[in-house]
C-alpha cells in the first residue's frame, strides 16, 4: 500500500525541544502515517513526550523541526477537524454538564434544534442522561471526563485525540469505557489517536500501536494488530490478545526502567 | 542584578511622582522629597518627637498584644467548633467593613481621653483580620492529618505540637502581619481624635494648624515605619509558607 | 435559611434585645448610648424630613464613583501586572504593604491636587480600594487553569471569546473577594475622609453632630452607616453564592 494515499495526517522528522536555561529535548525524531480511520494507539514511559507529541499534532504547540500535515495540508495552528480530549480535566465547572457538551456547537453558530438533537445523542451516548443538568463539582473524576469526550465527539471531528483518557478509572470501567469508545470510532468512522500507558488498553483497542522510547521519545516498535473492525472488550480473553501485550511489554520493559533510573 | 535594578526603578519612580505632585500642588500642600528627608531627620534627633513615637509606641504594644492573643484565640475557638465558625464568619467580615473610625464618639464616652481609648481603636482595627486568618486556617486543616496522628497513636499534645501547629501556622502568621499593619492605623486614628500625644496627634495637629513641613515629615516616618515593619513580617511569613 | 442563618438572626436579634434592656434600664448611661428602638426611630425621623439626603447623596456618589474606578483600575493594572513578570516582581513589595499605609492622611494634599469637592474624597477611596482588586485580579488569572486555555484554542476561539468564556469565568471566585475588600475599603477611607476632614457626606454629618451635642442624630447616622456596611456586603456575599454555589468542588 503506498504511504501517502490513505493517510490522514503525516508526522516528518518531527521534534520539539521545550527552551530554557537547560532547553528539554522532549520528542522525536518521529515519523507516523496515521491512515484514514485508523485507530492508533501509543504507549510509553512517563515523561517519554506522549503529551507533547499530541500537542504538536494538534498545532497548539509548533514543532521544533520536521513537518506536520493534516488532511494534506501543513499544520499551523489548530485546523478544523481535530478534537482533543485531555489528560487533566478540562470541563469548564461554571457550565452543567449539558451547557459544556453544547459548548463548541453554540459557538459555530449551529441551529437551536440541530444543537438539542446532537447534544442530546452525546450525552445519552456517553451514558450521561441522568447527569445532564449536573454541574462537573457533583461528578466524579470519571464521569468530568465522559463530558470532555461528550464535548468533543458532539463535534464530530475527522481526528480524535485522547491524552489517557480514562487515567483515573478502575480497570473494570475502563475496559467497558474502551467498548464505548470502540463504538464511538464505529460508527463516527474517524481517525482516532489514543494515548495511553495500559498495555491492556492500547492491545485491546488499536489497529495498531507505536511503542515510544524513554525521553526524547522516538517510536522503537509499531505492532500492527489484526482485529475485526467489530471488536470488543472481550478479545482479552483470546490468545492472541496475549501475544499482542506480550510483544508490547518486551519493547517497553527497557524503556521503563530508564524511565524510573534503573540501566536497562 | 536586574532586580535591584527594578527595585531602584520603582524607588526613583515614587520619588519621581512625589516631585511631580510637589511642583504641581506646591509647598502649601506638601515638601519635596529632599527638603522632607531633611526635617524627617531633624526631627528624629529632638527629643519631643520620641516622647510622641514612645507614646504611639506603648500604646501600639498593648493593642497588638491584645490583638493577637484574643484574635488568635478566638480564631482557635471558632475554627474548632465548625457551626460557630460558619455563623460568625459572616458577621466578622461585615464588621470588618465598618468605617471604625466613626465609633470613635462612642470609644471616647466608654474609654475616655487618653491611652486605652487609643488602645481599643487598634483592636477594633486589628483583631478582626487576626480571627478570620486563624480561623480558616484552623477550618482547613486536612482531615487526613488528623487520621495520621490517630494511626500514629499521638498523644493530644504530641497531635497539637507537631502536626497542628506547623499545619496552621503560616497563616497565622499571614493575620498576624495583617493585624499588625492595622492595629498600628488604628492607634494613629485613636490619637489623632482621642489624644493630645503621639505620632498621630502630630499628623492631625501639622493638618490642622498648616504645619505642612512637619506633616509631610511625621506622615513619611510613619509610612517608612509601618513598610520597613511589614517588609520583615512579609519576609517571616515568606519562609513560613516555604 | 440555613441553620447558620437563623443562628446569626437570633444572636443579633439578641445583642439588639440586650442592649436595649441595659439601656432602658440606665446601666448604660442616656449620654453613652441610646437604645437601639430610638436610633432606629431617629433615623426613621431623619430619613422621613429628608434632611440628610444630600449627605447621602454626596456619601453614595463618592463611595460609587471611587468602587467603579477601583474595580476598573484594579482590573486592568492586575491584568497588565501578571501578563509581566518582571513588572511583578517588581511591585509585589508595593502591592504587599500598600494596607499599611493610612490614604486618608493624604486628603490635605488630594485636595490641593483636585480642588474641594467630592473628587479628593473619591481619590481616597480610589487610592484604599484599588490594590485589593489589583491582587484579586492577579490572583484570579493565576488560577485559570491552561487545560482550559489549551481548550479554548482547539474550540478555535478568538481572544475576546477567550477572555469572556474561559477567563474571566475561571476567575470569578477570586474576583469575587476583590469586589467585597475593594467595597469595604473604598467605604471605609470615603467615610473616614468625610469623618476626618471633609465638609459634608454621612462621615462629616457624625463628626458635627457630635461636636454640637446632637447625640441622638449621630447615633441614627452611625446606625446608617451599620446597615449600608452589612446591606452591602451582605448582597455581594448573597450574589457570589447563588453564582458560585454550583460550581464548589
Ligand atoms: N512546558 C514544558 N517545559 C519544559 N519541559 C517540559 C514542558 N512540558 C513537558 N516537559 C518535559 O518534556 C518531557 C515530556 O513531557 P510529556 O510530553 O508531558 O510526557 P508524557 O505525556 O509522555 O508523560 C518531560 O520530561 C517533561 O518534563
Ligand atoms: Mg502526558
């Protein structure tokens, strides 16, 4: 397959360096082809530059060198089409939860009617119903960042960029909030981004992963997986799940423990 | 280097703008700087002048120490007993907004001319922020600390002195150099009404009588005084909060 | 109303009980003090011969003008401060002891500078109320989290979109407290400045009727004084919890 053709935005000889007194090589080299409705996860250390690869991609930071495209065009700033949910919690706590998922649609200007019917199959997507005139201080952790994601998909952006999303909640929900997420890429058909550190997670979900290195993180492995695009949490269970993680843990096993200060 | 530089700025920036005003407003209203540091230092080697501070100076003593002892104990009281707190935060904050100086009719029939009336103007000034640093201080302090020290089997005191104290001492210390600023404005309007002595009698006696030379003197020594006071107790509470 | 409120209700209702007893029963002397059914009477008389609404009319214009120019002035130099660092560092040492220093002695000088009239009085409490609300300002968008922010610009929002949605909502509670010092200081030096030096307003009117034995109307004025302070403050505490409540973590 070439390269080019189906891909929906390109990473070239992409670093970033964060300035200072003692400036921070926090990325790349990196080089990414992330294909038209793709689900690419990535794993890797803490403090390897996951986030701030996403920051690149997203254009709300510049890169260092190299060249970014989305769509096939240069990325220079925020383009249109790209949706982030982020690591932190982002819900603005002024607005209920309802005000926040309308938040993006109110300012482009979208027809009242259109505004309800799409905000309203958000909120019931992400299972948010009972909550919708709830306020983010009544939510749990878990729950604030279903109403990011909420916000984000109501959007319907073309590329969807999570930051360890679901960071914060018990394995249990986490692996049934991937379901819904899988659900969510289905039926949106996006391309989604996932960044994550749950192996688990990255296996169950992408077509493929890319394994980054400890900091400046460059890409050391990408594992292609062969899921049916009607996959589910329940693909834990097969061997080649197993086999999946397994590989992922044998790129990464080094890498972390440069990350925690143990030689490799 | 850059920052003397911008402290020296800020310093000409003052002396500047005071030059400005006296060219402008002329020397009916204020002195300039240099003639001002001149009877300022005049006036710090003439005896009268500290028998005036030495009042202003005792009476500020009394106050700030019944300022801080009643301010901190009842700050105690009101942050450990979670509903009084509540109710009387309120109230503190709408007193704490009183023009206190128009009580002062009030304080000379109870008080009577002379040092305590001057006294109690400081407290009435000063005790309040006190109170509400102490309290919400107290009203903060993490619960999980508490939970440490029974995991710890601490004894009462062993929990006071060695968790609850470091926990709401910065912020004490935050009132108390609040308090302290006050208190002492409280003892200058006190004498300027209540008082035939002190730093503020002279004040209002310099405005009174035209004296704007010594006015302009006495007030620069004053603010000088209360900063460089303030400068310290900001330098204390700096390391308080690490 | 909460329980907390009807306890404060009850405790003033109370003190106020109290101490018309101990007044009707002369412990506390005629001279000392008037019982509080006559100053609320007195200052039910005054209001009712309108005697003293061109005091109060002076009093709200310069409590009015100095709040306003204070919130505006305080908001705008706070923005300018925090958006540069070295200015801050360089006045945070003003900014901190600024409280320490009396404004009212200035008013011979402020009205040198302005001419007699309400303007050196505003001046004053232009001059007490404006660092609270530079610090608040501060304080207020050093607390605007940047995971907002970085929202914001993948809403592609413009600046002012930003300042008006993201911003200045994120730093309403600390803008808040500015507004409720910065009241309390502007009343405080306008009244103390009237009281103090000045020929008219609510302070000036307590001053003279003290001086010319008029202990009924100065208690009656002084009663005025109480309820503005307590009105006031009462209001921006009541208007800052129905905006803030929802949004307590
Ligand atoms: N604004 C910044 N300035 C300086 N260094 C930064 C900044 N942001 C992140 N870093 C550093 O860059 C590295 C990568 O950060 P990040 O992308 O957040 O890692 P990750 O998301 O993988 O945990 C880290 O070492 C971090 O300390
Ligand atoms: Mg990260």
């Amino acid at each position: 397959m070439t390269a080019e053709a189906g891909a929906h935005a390109t990473l070239r000889a992409v670093t970033r360096t964060y300035p200072g007194a003692r400036p921070v090589h926090a990325l790349g080299p990196i080089d990414l082809d992330l294909m038209r409705g793709e689900f690419f996860s990535v794993v890797g250390p803490s403090g390897c530059g996951k986030s701030t690869l996403l920051d690149v991609l997203a254009g709300l930071s510049e890169p260092t060198s190299g060249e970014i495209t989305f769509e096939g065009k240069p990325v220079r700033g925020v383009p249109d089409g790209i949706g982030v949910v982020f690591q932190e919690d982002a819900s603005f706590p002024w607005l209920s939860v309802r005000d926040n998922v309308a938040f993006g649609l109110r300012r482009m200007g979208t027809d009242p009617a259109e505004i309800t019917r799409r905000v309203d199959y958000a909120i019931g997507f992400m299972g948010l119903k009972d909550f919708a005139h709830s306020y983010p201080a009544q939510l749990s952790g878990g729950m604030r960042q279903r109403v990011c994601i909420a916000r984000t998909l109501v959007l319907q952006p073309r590329l969807i960029l999570l930051d360890e999303p679901f960071g914060a909640l018990d394995q249990q929900t986490r692996l049934l909030m991937g379901d819904e997420l899988l659900r969510l890429w289905r039926e949106t058909s996006a391309t989604v981004l996932l960044i994550t550190h749950a192996l688990d997670e990255a296996a169950m979900l992408s077509d493929r992963v890319g394994v980054m290195s400890a900091r400046p993180g460059v890409f050391i492995d990408l594992v292609q997986t062969n899921w049916p695009r009607d996959r589910d949490s329940r693909i834990v269970a097969e061997a080649e799940f197993g086999a999946v993680t397994g590989r992922l843990w044998g790129s990464l096993r080094a890498e972390s423990m440069k990350a925690i200060g143990r030689a490799g | 280097m850059t920052r003397l530089f911008d402290s020296l700025a800020i310093v000409a920036g003052i002396l500047l703008l005071w030059t400005g005003v006296f060219e402008y407003a002329g020397d009916s209203a204020i002195t300039g700087p240099l003639q001002t540091f001149r009877f300022a230092a005049n006036l710090l080697g003439r005896a009268d002048f500290w028998q005036h501070a030495q009042a202003t100076l005792s009476a500020f003593g009394y106050a700030l120490a019944i300022s801080a002892v009643a301010g901190i104990a009842l700050g105690l009281i009101l942050g450990l007993h979670r509903f009084s707190g509540d109710v009387a935060e309120p109230m503190l904050a709408s007193l704490y907004t009183i023009p206190k100086v128009t009580l002062y009719p009030l304080m000379l029939l109870v008080f009577g001319l002379g040092v305590s009336a001057k006294v109690a103007f400081g407290v009435i000034h000063g005790m309040i922020p006190v109170i509400l640093f102490t309290l919400s201080a107290v009203k903060n302090i993490p619960q999980v600390l508490l939970r440490t020290a029974k995991a710890l089997h601490l004894t009462p005191m062993q929990t006071a002195t060695h968790l609850l104290a470091p926990a709401v001492l910065p912020e004490i210390i935050s009132g108390l150099r609040i308090g302290f600023a006050l208190t002492f404005l409280g003892v200058l309007i006190g004498e300027m009404f209540a008082s035939q002595r002190g730093l503020g009698f002279l004040i209002i006696n310099g405005i009174n009588s035209h004296d704007v030379k010594r006015t302009t003197a006495v007030i620069l020594i004053v603010i000088t005084a209360s900063v460089a006071a303030n400068g310290a107790l900001l330098a204390l509470d700096r390391r308080a909060h690490h | 109303m909460t329980r907390e409120g009807w306890t404060r209700l009850g405790l003033v209702a109370a003190g106020i009980a109290a101490l018309e007893a101990l007044c009707r029963t002369k412990v506390i002397k005629p001279l000392t003090l008037v019982p509080p059914s006559r100053m609320v009477h007195d200052l039910a008389g005054l209001l009712i011969a309108g005697d003293i609404f061109d005091d109060i009319g002076q009093t709200a214009i310069e409590v009015g003008g100095a709040f306003f120019l204070a919130i505006v002035l305080g908001v705008l130099m706070g923005a300018a401060i925090q958006a540069t660092p070295r200015l801050r560092r360089a006045v945070a040492p003003v900014l901190a002891s600024w409280y320490a220093v009396p404004s009212f002695v200035f008013y011979p000088l402020l009205v040198a500078l302005f001419g007699l009239s309400t303007s050196p009085l505003i001046a004053i409490g232009v001059l007490s109320a404006t660092p609270a609300m530079v610090v608040a300002t501060i304080g207020g968008l050093d607390r605007v989290p940047r995971v907002l922010l970085r929202a914001a610009r993948i809403h592609r929002l413009t600046a002012a979109q930003t300042l008006w949605l993201i911003t200045l909502p994120s730093a309403l509670p600390s803008l808040f407290t500015g507004l409720k010092l910065s009241f309390a200081y502007a009343f405080i030096g306008v009244i103390a400045g009237e009281f103090i030096l000045s020929g008219g307003g609510i302070g000036y009117g307590i001053a003279y009727a003290y001086e010319s034995f008029e202990t009924p109307k100065m208690y009656a004025l002084m009663l005025l004084v109480l309820i503005v302070a307590v009105g006031v403050n009462g209001a921006l505490h009541a208007w800052e919890g129905r905006l803030l409540q929802r949004r307590q973590r």
